[in-house]
C-alpha cells in the first residue's frame, strides 16, 4: 500500500481507534455511550430527559414505526479497506458476537432509554444482523471494532453506538422524536388565528330545539350587515341561505365544496357569502358570521371544521345556532380566547306530542306522514309496500344528489300532488323544509361509526331523535301541530325515554391536521407513507381536554388507494381530502384514475368514455344506485376542479352533465316503485336477503329491549323486562308475511335452511368457545346481553 493512500485511510478513522487504542477508548467511553457515528462529543440523554423535553408526553406507539430497508454494502471501488488494516473477518466469530450482543440485558436497557422498547430492538437487530452479515465490505470503523472484540482487545458492548446508528436509519422517528411532538402539538388553538385574535368579537348563542326560529333570528342579523357569512353543515342550507339573501335584495355568493356562484356580471366577490362550513375563509373579516348547528363540532369526522370557524372567523359578531348542550363547551373555549358568549333562548315554535299508540300497519298511514328507516333495504321495502296499497310515496335519502331531494320534497309538499307520503332517512333531519303531520320511526337502531372509526349498531342519540322527530308540524308548514310515534309498538316506550332524556352536554370539539403540519412531518419522515404519517402524527399529538383529533380513517382510505402514483405531497393530501363514499367502488376507483390523470389533464372527452356517457333510464335499483355513484364522481371532478383548475379544466361542462344525470335519476327515484318490482323479478333485491336483514333487527330489537333497563335506570325511571324473543319472532314473522316480503312456504324454507347451518356450526363454535349470536340463541338466552 502506497503511503499517500495509507494517510487517507487513517485519516477516515477518529482519533485513538486504531486497535487497542480504539477499544480504549470506548471503554473509557462506554458507561456514557457519548461518543457514536453521527453525533460525535454528545451525550445522549436517556428516556426521562427526553420526556421531559416534550412535556412529559406519553410514550409513541412503536408499532406505527415502519421500519426502512437498509441494503447491504457490495463489493467497494477502493477495495475493503477494514479487511487491509487488520484482516478479513470470519462470519462464523462475528455471528457469535452479534448473538452475544442480543442477549445482553445491558443493552435491552440502553436501547430503551433509546426509545427501542422490545418490538423495535428485535426488528432492528435482525437488520443489523443482516446488514453486517451480507455486506461484502464493512466500513472502516465497524470492520476495527469487529477485529478487537474478536481479539477480546474490546467489549461487545462497544457495537451498540454502531447499531443505535443503524436503528436510527431503518427508524428514522427515533432521531426526530422531540421535533415530531413539537410539530404535532395541538395544544391551544385559538393562537393559530392571529387575525381573529386581533380583534374583540362578540359571540351570541342561539339556543333551542328544532323550529324554534333561532336561525331565523340569526339570519334576520346577518341579511342587516354590511357584509356576512354563514356557513352551514350542508350544500342544500347554504343554496337555501344563498337564494334568501338574494331574494331579499342583499347581494350574495354561493362556496362549496364543489361550486362556486359569484352573483355579481364583473365576478366581483360579493360582501355576503353562503358556503359550507369546511369552505368558509378565516381571513376574510366580516361584519357578521352565523355557524350553523354548532353542536356537529363534536362530530367525529367532520368536527374539525366548526372548531375552525368558531375559533378563526374574523368577524365582529359571531352568531351561533344550535342545541343548548354545546354551550358550556362553547363559553369554555371562548374563555380561552378572552371572549363572552351571550345565550339567546328559544323555546318551539308549535306543540309536538308523542302518540300513546304505535302505527302498526302501513294501513293506517294518513296524509302528511313521513315513514324514518335507517337502511336503503327499508326504505324499499317500505315504499314497496305503500304502492301494493295503492298510495303514491315520495323518497329521500342520503346518497341521493340535492337536486333529486329538492325535487321529492316539492312533490311531497305540492297541496295539488297526490304523493301525501314521505319515506325518507334521516337525511331530512336538516336542510329541506317539508309539510309533515307526523313522524313514524320504522326503527330506532342506526349504524354509526364512533370516534376510533368503529362501525356499531345503536339505538338513536337524543339528539338524533329530536332533530328528526322536530321536523313534525313545523312553523312554515300547513300542520300546525307535529306528532310521533314508531312502526312497531315494542319501540315506542323506548322512542318515549329517548326523548324524555336530556341531551348528554358535548364536552370535546373536534381538530384536524393542516397540510403544512404533515409537511414538516415528512420533512423527518421522507420515506414514510402519508397514511403512516397521519397515524404517526396522531399518536404523538398533544391536545387540550377540550379537544379531540378527529377521525382520519377515509382520509387514510384514500392516501393507501393512491400511494402508488407519483404525487407531490400537497398534492396528494388534498387528493386525500377529497369527500368519496368509500363503500361505492366507482367512486373510489374514479379518484384513483383521477390522480392517474393529474399530469395529463383530464378533459370531458376521456370522462365521458370512463363514464359510458350517454347514460340510460335505470331500469332496476341496481341501476339507479350506479347512477347515484356516477353522481358522486361528477362531484369529485367538480371538487377537484377548484383545486386544480389547470388540471380538471372542464368544469362546466361536467355540470351540465351532472344537470342532465339529476333530471335521469329525478326520473328513476319517481318510478321506484316499479325498478322495485323489476329488481325483485330478477332477484336483485332477493327474498332471502331481505329476511337475513330482517333476522338482524330482531337481533337488534332484543339488544335495545336490554339496553332500555340501562336507560330507563340512568333516567331514574322503572325497569321493564323485555319481551321474550318467541313473541318478537312471531310478531315479526307475522309482519312479514302480512306485508307480503313472505310468504308461508318461504318462511318454512328459511326456517329449515336456518337450523340446517345452526346445526352445521355448532360443534364448531363450541369448541372455540365462542357463542352464536343470532335468533336461535336468544330463543334460549332472552337475557344474555
């Protein structure tokens, strides 16, 4: 070896780590572990100052970390070097030292103060492991202590500054912990709205039950201001607001999510605007602002959005409408922000009774009636069943486009229309203005997801049961007196508690992470995934008590869908912030060839080849609910087209599309009737199907019959032992048949295929201990929840 390469070499080594010296010299070091490859002359802190760095945080949940790849070294160009200055290394003898290593308890306990807790020292050992046993030359450094501890010239502990370094690679969050937590701090929010802070608002809370004309009152404020906003839960509350205000004189602007209407010909902003509450600007000043049903700021999904407008809204007068149980959490949060809440009370515009006695039978239905089902199969079912009867019902449900809604409840409210019923969701809780007599709960268990994303089955809330059954005998409306009552006379007594019970006071409001905070997280985290960012930035956040992070499991839905295209990461996250159903496969797989398209400009020509444009009539429910999602995706261009102008430029286009699909589907949903009968014919809405769905809610009925002792004994009132489940089945039984979903034979058939199963499963779920949870066990088991 020349003497000019020699120096060069040894100029790659720190000082005094040439053999004995070396060992020496971490030895010196080891009780400290201070000096190690990328962070020479610091003394690492253990665990206790790193907590008390961020607060006295809890600890990440390690299982988030992804471990990175960390290939081994190849064949170098100037040859191994470590192997040259001492000899090459016997696999066999370093394998032993590498096991020594593990099994040292010394080490497990330095490696935690590290934050490596036992999941993370094994995954990155067996890295470590790997890396050193199929690199084919080692760097310098690690090749000397290697050779030492083979020699016993040092101790096995000296490898751990070496793995702490590898650790680090293949877990990059364990070098940006204390960044990471100051990053994902979500403590005090109101400082995030520096311009809102900078003036004195004035906050008013109108409070009260359903038509009790607290909005009213609150409009009334904002229609007199010089400029306003009002940001409402919904597309059809903000048009409702938009058309109102115009109507009346006062210049407005229509923002959504997906449209955008300047009122005046030069496109000039008006000084009133209507939006959605999601697009509402926080650095806008205003005269007056109205948050419309405030209490949705603890909703799970979308509570983030309220947060923001109570907090950010630069405005002199910040009008909120809503039910009372916000309001403690309201003057908390204003407290917060050096501001007070005046309360304005409202008390019901018209009487509301709830009936002694149940409907029984869709015979008994009567002009005015609104039939509330918590499933598309019931809403089917229903308006099937009406038709046999020779009435004419119109239909609303959620997934329907606003134009086909608004076109339903004008047929229902219309004196001169024959349609006199409504079979809706809870859809018409908020946001259409309808002339109903009384309200018929068809069911009181609905599907939910709670705050961990978890889908359950449960009774309505309260307040679910107010906002619906409030919608009885409204003010503007020619009843004058509203009235409630149940399909099935079990659930009434339940439906009495519910609504005799107070409204639990909302106690957190709802936080979201903005795209410069997942910025600045992926600026540490490079090589992590955007989903795996979000959870990571969840667990490390530190809020408030009175505040929670929302729910981000569609937003991870999307960014895992997209992931493998090539997209900025803003770009990306707002793709991800896009609203799709995720249940209609279309839809998702529109977003996906949407971000495909980013780069290339997605004009109509190719939308219209994706979507088979023209399209047709349906001809069954299937058909109609395709077009229902073919709906949903024309509104995704559309949302996407004000974010990427450039890139989906044929927004008007589209929605002269999505004009003639309503008209389509407005058509389909007025002759459901028929598609229906069509769809049953070809067993697109089969028996069985039907009476599985049933069997369900004979489970969920027995469950709620339990829950009632639960609520009637948190209400103070008497206990009432629930129905046996022989007399449910046979009521339901009954009811089915009487409703002609079966017939005698059919349900001879089920009952037969029912236990054939039942008897098939049995041994099986025996022995593994768990229990059958359907009709056949509750037959034996009535109390067993």
């Amino acid at each position: 070896m020349s003497f000019p390469r020699s120096a060069l070499l040894w100029a790659r080594l720190p000082v005094g780590r040439h053999a004995g010296h070396w060992a020496a010299a971490c030895s010196a070091f080891r009780p400290h572990v201070g000096l190690y490859p990328g962070s020479l002359g610091r003394a690492p802190a253990v665990a206790s100052a790193s907590s008390s760095a961020s607060g006295g945080s809890k600890s990440p949940n390690t299982s988030l970390f992804v471990p990175l790849t960390v290939k081994p070294q190849g064949p170098s160009a100037d040859g191994d070097v470590g192997a040259e200055l001492t000899r090459p290394l016997d696999k066999n003898e370093v394998k032993k030292i590498l096991d020594k290593f593990y099994k040292r308890k010394e080490i497990q306990k330095l490696s935690a103060d590290y934050g490596l807790d036992a999941r993370l020292f094994h995954q990155a050992f067996i890295s470590f492991r790997n890396y050193i046993m199929q690199s084919h030359s080692l760097d310098v450094d690690i090749h000397i202590i290697l050779n030492d501890i083979c020699f016993s010239a040092a101790h096995v502990d000296d490898l751990f500054p070496f793995f702490l370094r590898h650790a680090k690679q293949i877990f990059p969050v364990l070098e940006c912990k204390d960044d990471l937590r100051k990053i994902s701090d979500l403590r005090i929010p109101p400082n995030w709205y520096q311009e809102a802070r900078a003036i004195q608002r004035k906050i008013i809370f109108h409070s009260g039950p359903t038509n009790s004309g607290k909005t009213y009152h609150a409009i009334q404020k904002y229609l007199s201001a010089k400029s306003g906003v009002y940001c409402g839960p919904l597309k059809l509350l903000a048009h409702e607001i938009f058309e109102k205000s115009n109507a009346a004189g006062v210049p407005c602007d229509l923002v959504t999510g997906e449209e955008r209407v300047t009122i005046e010909l030069n496109g000039k902003q008006a000084a009133h605007v209507a939006c959605t509450v999601e697009m509402c600007s926080v650095t806008t000043p205003y005269e007056v602002a109205v948050i419309d049903e405030i209490q949705m700021i603890k909703d799970p999904a979308r509570g983030w959005a309220w947060t923001r407008a109570l907090l950010g809204l630069c405005a002199k007068e910040v009008h909120l409408c809503g039910e009372a149980a916000a309001i403690d959490l309201v003057t908390e949060l204003m407290y917060t922000t050096g501001e007070e809440v005046e309360v304005r009370n409202y008390k019901r515009l018209t009487p509301i009774s709830v009936l002694d006695h149940a409907l029984e039978s869709l015979d008994n239905l009567r002009p005015g009636d609104c039939i509330v089902c918590f499933s598309k199969n019931d809403i089917y079912s229903v308006s099937r069943q009406i038709e046999i009867r020779g009435l004419e019902s119109a239909v609303i449900y959620g997934s329907l486009p606003p134009g086909t809604k608004l076109a339903q409840a004008k047929k229902f409210n219309d004196p001169d229309d024959p349609c006199k019923i409504l079979v809706a969701t809870d859809a018409i809780g908020m946001g259409l203005n309808l002339s109903i007599r009384r309200i018929i709960f068809y069911s009181l268990l609905k599907p939910s997801v709670n705050e961990k994303g978890e889908k359950e089955i449960e009774p309505i809330t309260t307040s679910q049961a107010l906002q619906i059954a409030g919608r009885a005998g409204r003010f503007s409306s020619k009843y004058k007196e509203g009235e409630v009552t149940t399909m099935n006379r079990e659930d009434l007594r339940l439906l009495k508690e519910i609504l005799n019970k107070p409204v639990d006071p909302i106690k957190a409001a709802g936080l979201h992470p903005t795209a410069e905070q997942i910025e600045m997280f992926a600026y540490h985290l490079p090589d992590t995934t955007l989903s795996n960012l979000i959870d990571i930035f969840v667990d490390f956040s530190q809020v408030d008590g009175q505040y929670f992070v929302c729910n981000m499991d569609d937003f991870k839905f999307s960014a895992e869908l997209i992931q493998h295209i090539p997209l900025s990461l803003r770009v990306r996250y707002v793709f991800c912030t896009a609203p799709i159903n995720k249940k209609q496969p279309f839809v998702c797989s529109s977003l996906l060839q949407f971000a495909r398209v980013y780069r290339r400009t997605a004009l109509a020509s190719w939308l219209r080849r994706y979507m088979k444009w023209p399209l047709l009539p349906p001809k069954n429910i299937k058909d109609l609910m395709d077009l229902e999602a073919v709906h949903d995706v024309l509104d995704l261009y559309l949302w996407l087209s004000y974010r990427f102008i450039d890139m989906f430029p044929d927004a008007s286009l589209v929605r002269d599309l999505q004009k003639e699909l309503d008209g389509i589907i407005q058509e389909g949903v007025h002759n459901i009737t028929k598609l229906i009968k069509i769809s049953e014919t070809h067993k697109l809405l089969n028996l069985e199907r039907l009476s599985a769905e049933s069997q369900s809610r004979l489970s969920g009925t027995l469950k709620s019959q339990t829950r009632r002792l639960r609520v009637t004994k948190t209400g103070g009132g008497k206990a009432v032992e629930p129905p046996s489940s022989d007399a449910a089945e046979k009521s339901l039984a009954s009811r089915l048949v009487q409703q002609g979903l079966l017939t005698a034979d059919i349900l001879k058939q089920l009952e037969k295929e029912w236990l054939t199963q039942q008897t098939e499963h049995g041994k099986e779920r025996t022995e593994s201990g768990t229990y059958s949870k359907g009709i056949r066990r509750k037959k034996k088991e009535p109390d067993s929840d």
